[in-house]
C-alpha cells in the first residue's frame, strides 16, 4: 500500500500507509481463492509478513505484506490473482513473487502403484495416497523432465515441518535410504 509522508504531530496531512494495509488484510482474511480440488484440501490463503513505515514520528507513505496462497490444479492462478485484485480495490498493488503449479500425479499410474507396494512393507496400515497442501521443488523439475510420474516421498512427519523442535529418526532415515536405492533400481529396470 503506498500513501503519503507527514510528520506525526500533523497526520491529517498524510495517508496512512499502514490503515490502508489493515483495510486490505481485513479483506483477505475473508477472501476465498476458490473451490477445493476433490483430492486436495480447500485452498489456503495465509499473510506471513509485513512491514511498513520508517519511523514512529511520521505517518508511513508504505506498507508491504507477504500473502501465501496454495491452490490447486483446478483453479487458475489468473484468476485468483484477478478476483484478490478487484476485492482489493486500487490502494493495494499486487505483485508476483512466486507463481507455481499444484503437482497431482494420477494414483493408478504403474509407477505410482510400485512406489506404494516398495513402501508397505514399512508402514503397519496399507499405504494409499495423501495430498499434502506444501511446496516442492516438483513443480518447478516436473516441467523440465517432461511432466513424469511424481511421489513426495520422505522419512520425516509432515506434522512437523516449520516446528520448533523438527526432528526425524534416524532408523527412518536408514530405512529412507534403503528404499531410494530400491526405486532407483526399479526405475532403470522398468525403463
């Protein structure tokens, strides 16, 4: 949001940069970026970031926020841009950072189908797929290898992610290992 510098004692004669930005993210916080995937969790929207002014004696002429929005690959990125645009109004200007594509791989493809018979054996219940709503660098690689069959496959707890006190355990890291190698075996042979 940008407004316009005054001194503190007189900010009748300013733009506060900062109540433009609270207005702006009162609306997102209501701003639906649109309907859920039937595989994948209703789009999110989350503001992680913001900074604005350059001292507290002056009205600030700037605020700038971060907003990260995960979709899906049912939704246009246009779009939402578009519809967050006009819900708010021209004392916002939006721009880009980074622009990526959900990644969905269909669970009946055969390689898939392999990657779950090699993981069962380490799990007690039978493996079926989830939808995890977090940046990979898949949709950035997919693309470039021309859009092959994809699992997020990793020893960790997807709950833990960004925490605190983040851990893994190391016999799941051993066992991580073990099963790469298995894939990347697999893979040549199935090629």
């Amino acid at each position: 949001t940008r407004g316009k510098t005054a001194h503190g004692a007189m900010p009748e004669l300013g733009i506060n940069a900062i109540y433009l930005a609270a207005e702006a993210l009162g609306k997102i916080q209501h701003f639906e970026p649109g309907a859920p995937h039937p595989l994948m969790k209703k789009p999110t929207l989350n503001v992680g970031r913001i900074s604005g002014g350059l001292n507290i004696n002056s009205v600030p002429d700037q605020t700038q926020f971060d907003v990260d929005i995960r979709t899906a690959p049912n939704l246009q990125h246009a779009t939402i841009r578009q519809n967050l645009t006009t819900a708010l109004g021209n004392t916002v200007t939006i721009s880009t950072l980074v622009d990526l594509p959900a990644v969905l791989s269909e669970a009946e493809n055969n390689w898939i189908t392999h990657v779950y018979r090699r993981c069962q054996p380490l799990h007690a219940r039978p493996v079926e797929a989830k939808i995890v709503p977090y940046f990979t660098d898949a949709s950035l690689l997919l693309p470039a290898l021309g859009n092959p069959p994809c699992v997020i496959l990793g020893p960790g707890e997807p709950a833990m992610a960004h925490q605190t006190d983040e851990y893994c355990l190391l016999t799941r890291l051993a066992q991580a290992e073990t099963l790469y190698g298995e894939l990347l075996t697999d893979w040549q042979v199935m090629q």
